[in-house]
C-alpha cells in the first residue's frame, strides 16, 4: 500500500465521537478573475459567479460544500467571504438568493490569498472565538461532497492541534499544470502526512514519476487552520503582510454586512500566495519546526476549471465525446464543447473545439490551446476594448441594464430595476436620456420634481438635470433609455446621494 493508499484509509475512520463539537469557520476567497475562461468570465463578473456547470454559480456551491458536516461533530459557522469591492452585490445578492449567510471582507485592490486570509483571520478572532478555518477558493468543483466531508474532518483535527492543513488531491493523471505535495512522515493516529516539499508545475516524465509514486498529490489551495496559528504563522514569516492586514483590518469601516478594509493599508501589503508566505516554510525538507504542516489526500473528484477544456472534461458527453449548453446543433462533430448564450451553434464536422458565444463576443480555440484564452484577454485591455471587463449586461446593486444598440452620439439601454430599489440621484455634463416604462412603475425625481410614469409613459432628463430613478412597486421596472450626446460614457456620472454607497 502506497503513502496515498494509507492516508486515505486513515481519513475514513475520522475521530469524531470525541464528544467535543469542533467550531468549523469556513473561507471563501473569491477574489480571481478566471481569464482562461472569456468571454464567459469577466473582470467585473468573474468565473465564480457564473454558472458554468450547473444552475448554482461556483460561489453557491462553494459556499453549500460544508452542509452536512454537523453529523460529523463538527459546528459549521457563517461563512467569511473575501471578494473583490467591486463584486461585492453580486456575490452578496447570490449568496442570500440561496438563503445563505455570509459576513463579506472586502478587498480594496487584489493583493493574492495570503493577505486575503490574513484578513479573514483576522475578522474571525474579532467574533471572540478562535474557529477551525476551512480556506476554499470559489471557484472549484467538488463531485463527491462525502469524501470532501471526510478530509475536512480529518484536517480539522490536525488543525485543532496546532497543525496548518493543506489538501493534496490524488492524482488521475500525470498532469503538467498543476502544482504538486510530497508527503512526508505519516502524522501518528491521524490519516494524515507531514508536509514534505512543495513542487512546481513539472514536465511530463517527471509528472509520470509523480503519479508512479503514490507520495505526491495535485496542490489544491484548500487549507485549514485554526484563525490564531495562520496569524501567528503570518507574522513570523512575513511580519510585513501581517502589519498592513492588519492596519487594514483596523481602519476598515463594518457596516454590520460588509468589512470594508482600509485601501491604502491594504495596497502595501506585499502580494503573496498563501504557498509561497507560509505554506513551503513548513515542509519537513526546510527544517523549519516552529509551525507542523500537514497533508491530507482529497479523493472526491475535484477539479479547478481553470479552462474551457477542464470544463469539458468534467461535464456529461454525447456518443461522440461532444459537449452542449445552450441552444446547439452537432453534425458529425467529436470532442467538441458548445456553449450558447442565446444564439444557435451549429458544429459541423468539428473536431477538439470550443466554440462559447456571449451577446458581446464568440470564442472558437481549439481544445488543446484553451490555455491561452488569456492571451486573447490581455490584447483586448491593450486595446481598451470592454469585452474584456463587462458582458453587454451589467449588473448593479438595483439591477440590471443591457446595453442594446450604440452608434454615434447614441446609446440605448434596457434597465430593470428591482421592487423597492433605486438608482443614485445623478447628473451628466455631456449626454442627455429619454425614459421610456415598458413595464411596472417608475418614481422619477427631475430637478425640483417628483412624478410617477405607468407603462408606455415617458420623460426627457436633460443634460446638467439632478435625477434619480425608482421602483416602488413589487414587480421588476423595465425602462428602455435611449443616451444623446457628445460622450456617452459611464464615467460621466456624478453621484450625489446614494443609497449604495458609491457617491
């Protein structure tokens, strides 16, 4: 029996008839931006909020992937979200659509997981009990929910005892893009390992050599560690990411749902993986004692969908290896993943494709070159395109508007507006808007007048005119707003009230 065969039989008997409920706080860190994954992801609507594999977006089900645990003499708290500032409704609005309760740390700049777990440490200790931390990315997919369970567990003891838990997925191929762990020493009475090495993407002979061994597993970034141990862990190791999370942490502002850190504080801390501040100073190989890394395999079917052609690998296929969302037609077509947004695909012939198409941008890559989507990506913001930021929809924390038409000197937008809610009160110097209500009711404010507009009644707002937009109804309000003027821009707005928190 290899050391992953025995690790794992070790973690099916989890000790958790201890009579000791263990304080599970689980960490969502959902701060990337998926790239590799355009046109579907966006840097203002990222991969984890989409539902790339299901109807639950990556951040639902991520933050779903511990119910069950209380059987398991495990107590799960509210989960601690770290998110982008500017994602912040979004991920907000589809985490209470799934009746989910979640306290949201925000981070003014991206600064990479290790000053983001840094301030979730941080937020947890301030609730006055030092929790087991569950640390998992948004953006992951988790196929056998009960085997996650039981690693969970397993590293949650560890982590109870001081350790810092890190999971190594065990490997079904020699796969060369992903990172990979060495266990080490078995952990006494644990189905657990000490943390050997860290190792680097590696080259095909080598990943084979790897796979052969049965001690090395995929490096997943899903760790565990009691809030108190990855502070303390922080500050010995890199006293500088500590210091400006912490200042940060302490001058950020907490409206009761949301910890707005400070931005400066925040944008001078180093930007560090959770890997590369902590995690490679506690392999048994660097001779460091001072902190006990831990290994626990993870066998439940994960994956990162990093790419078109993970997505592909993991999804349901056809007779011919072809996968479909949306509305698509295959003819004599192979190994091929179609996703539609709204218009047909017809695949013809095709063979290791991927073909994804949104209302703003299609993609066709062959299967083999998804990787370097990303590419594509980078071009696009050279070239101050906004397919590379936006969808044609964007969100907002009233709603929604969908840019439908533009040309010179014109723009026209359908807006829905949730029941209850309301735009800024605004102006713009360069373009004038024509409301017209297609459905619902609007409360219009225009200068010094407040008016209501049934459906198929509209107004005029013009340029330099104080006015602000609501729904005081309890059905969605649907407006088509048509823009004139010399710059049509989003940036010509300014706020003057708003209830958002943007002014």
């Amino acid at each position: 029996m290899n050391a992953t065969d025995t690790a794992l039989s070790g973690a099916s008997t989890i000790a958790a008839d201890t009579g000791v409920r263990l304080s599970v706080q689980p960490v969502i860190l959902a701060g990337g931006s998926g790239t590799r994954l355009w046109p579907m992801s966006r840097e203002h609507f990222p991969k984890q909020l989409i539902g790339l594999i299901g109807d639950q977006s990556l951040l639902q089900a991520t933050a779903n992937r511990l119910d069950g645990l209380s059987p398991m003499n495990m107590r799960v708290a509210a989960a601690i979200v770290v998110c982008n500032e500017e994602h912040r409704f979004t991920t907000a609005e589809q985490l209470r659509s799934h009746g989910r309760r979640a306290r949201l740390v925000l981070e003014p700049v991206p600064r990479n997981t290790a000053p983001a777990l840094t301030a979730a440490a941080l937020h947890a200790l301030r609730e006055g009990e030092d929790a087991v931390l569950v640390v998992m990315p948004a953006d992951h997919v988790v196929a056998n929910q009960d085997a996650f369970h039981r690693a969970i567990c397993e590293g949650a003891r560890c982590a109870e005892e001081g350790a810092i838990v890190t999971l190594s997925v065990v490997p079904s191929h020699a796969e060369t893009g992903y990172g990979y762990i060495k266990m080490g020493a078995p952990m006494h009475g644990r189905g657990a390992w000490r943390l050997e090495r860290f190792v680097e993407k590696p080259h095909l002979e080598l990943a084979q050599q790897y796979l052969g061994s049965g001690e090395y597993g995929w490096n997943a970034g899903i760790f565990i560690v009691r809030a108190s141990t990855w502070i303390a862990a922080i500050e010995h190791y890199q006293p500088a990411i500590h210091a400006a999370c912490l200042a940060a942490f302490e001058r950020g502002i907490d409206d009761g749902e949301c910890l707005r850190l400070d931005r400066d504080a925040f944008a001078s801390s180093p930007s560090d993986s959770i890997d590369y501040a902590v995690m490679e100073h506690l392999a048994s190989d660097r001779g460091d004692d001072m902190f006990a890394g831990a290994v626990v395999p993870l066998d439940a079917g994960w994956s990162d969908v990093g790419s078109w052609d993970a997505i592909w690998n993991i999804l349901p296929k056809d007779d011919a290896s072809n996968v479909a969302r949306g509305r698509v037609m295959f003819e004599g077509a192979s190994s091929t993943y179609a996703h539609s947004e709204g218009r047909l695909i017809a695949c013809v012939g095709t063979r290791n494709l991927v073909v994804v198409e949104t209302a703003d941008a299609i993609l066709v890559a062959d299967k083999s070159s998804a990787q370097n989507v990303k590419a594509i990506v980078g071009r696009i913001k050279s070239e101050q395109g906004s397919e590379a930021a936006d969808h044609r929809k964007v969100h907002r924390p009233w709603g929604h508007y969908d840019s439908v038409d533009q040309g010179d000197r014109f723009q026209v937008k359908r807006i829905v507006v949730k029941p209850g809610a309301r735009l800024s009160l605004q102006m713009h110097h360069h373009r004038a808007e024509h409301w017209i209500v297609v459905r619902g009711t609007a409360l219009v404010t225009r200068g010094s007048e407040t008016f209501i507009l049934a459906e198929n009644e509209s107004t005029f707002i013009p340029i330099g005119v104080q006015h602000r937009l609501e729904n005081p109804g309890k059905m969605p309000l649907e407006i088509i707003e048509v823009q004139s003027g010399t710059y049509l821009g989003e940036d010509d707005i300014v706020r003057f009230e708003d209830t958002y928190g943007r002014s």
